[in-house]
C-alpha cells in the first residue's frame, strides 16, 4: 500500500492526509469528553478507543469507495477503447 501512495497525485495525498487528521481530532474529542466526564482511566480509553475505530472504519470506506470509482473509470476507458 505504501508503493500505491507514492505513485499517487498530490490530491490523493492530500484528502488522505484530511481524513487522517479527522480521525484524530475525533479521538483528541473523545479524550477531552473522557477528562471533563470524570471517566476512569479504563473508560476514558475505551471511549477513546471506540470513537477512533470508528472514524478509521469510516475514512478506511471513504478511501476505498475513492479508489474503487477510480478503477471503474479506467475499467470503462478500457471497454470503449
């Protein structure tokens, strides 16, 4: 995966690198909403941890739909060539 990053456009890069901070401004949330709960530290981790699994799962589809629609378009290129 990390040869197809290197041989991808700047934009690609670019969301990437936006969905990552995402996730992390979503798990940074989940912290500070685990300080102010007054959450033990077993909770605020597993809040934590919950809320960045999730926002992964959801940039992990988000990449992937990207790349499959690119596919679809060279894959309909090559039909009508």
């Amino acid at each position: 995966m990390c040869n197809g990053l290197k041989t991808t456009s700047r934009g690609v890069e670019r969301t990437t690198f936006a969905l990552l901070m995402a996730v992390m401004a979503v798990a940074e949330v989940a912290f500070v909403f685990g300080l102010i709960a007054r959450l033990s530290w077993q909770a605020c981790a597993l809040v934590v941890l919950v809320a960045t699994t999730l926002a992964a799962g959801a940039v992990f589809t988000v990449v992937e739909m990207q790349r499959l629609a690119k596919e679809g378009l060279k894959a309909g290129r090559m039909r009508g060539a």
